[in-house]
C-alpha cells in the first residue's frame, strides 16, 4: 500500500477489487471465460454455483455460445476484496475439469446501458 501511495503521488488508492463511479465506492466486475466441450458445460455451470455459494461473490449474468467445437460458458460476477479469494478459486478449479480446454478472468467496467456489451 506504501508503494502505491509513492507512485501514486501520495494520495490513497482504492483497494484493488473496487470500482470508483462518481464517488460511490461498488463491487469489482469481473468477467470469467471458460471454453469447454459442449457436453460437459451443465456441469461446469452447477460446479460454479457449488463453488460460489456462501461466498461475497455474486453472479450477475452467464452465458454459453458455441465457439466451433466447444462451447463458451461466460459468467459475469460482482467480488469484493473479500471474495477475490473465492473467484480464484473458482477460476483454478474450473481449470482442473475434465472437459475445460481454457479458463481466463478479466475485470470489466461496471455494466451501465452504455457498456453492457462488455458483460456479453
């Protein structure tokens, strides 16, 4: 936290897993993309449930589409700093399934009207 006040000319910098809007402090979006066989996406979707239950993570939309072969399975979710921990672990796990060929997660903008095509 020292560092990045240093860098950051001595001002404070907000935690790594909120989004800033306006003043009003909110839960990071994060988007995880998962490509999979098409067979085992049912799975993959009742395993992040399991795995997110009980957390301070929050799925906001999911998703699947065919890519080709396989199919991709997306999931929009909400995470404090708290359940960054949660949301890793998701990501590590799905990435041990039998049928996942990749697994990737990036933060996304705060979904508006305006942007909404980040969450797609």
């Amino acid at each position: 936290m020292l560092r990045n006040r240093i860098l950051n000319g001595g001002r404070p910098v907000p935690p790594l897993a909120m989004h800033t809007a306006n003043g009003v402090t909110s839960p990071a979006h994060y988007r995880v993309l998962v490509l999979a066989r098409p067979d085992d996406v049912a799975h993959l979707s009742v395993l992040a449930q399991a795995l997110l239950r009980d957390t301070a993570v929050t799925v906001v939309h999911s998703a699947v589409a065919p890519a080709r072969n396989l199919a991709r399975f997306t999931l929009v979710v909400t995470s404090t700093i708290s359940g960054r921990a949660a949301l890793s672990r998701l990501v590590g796990q799905l990435g041990l399934e039998h049928g996942v060929r990749s697994v990737q997660w990036e933060s996304v903008p705060c979904p508006t009207q305006d942007n909404a095509y980040h969450c797609q």
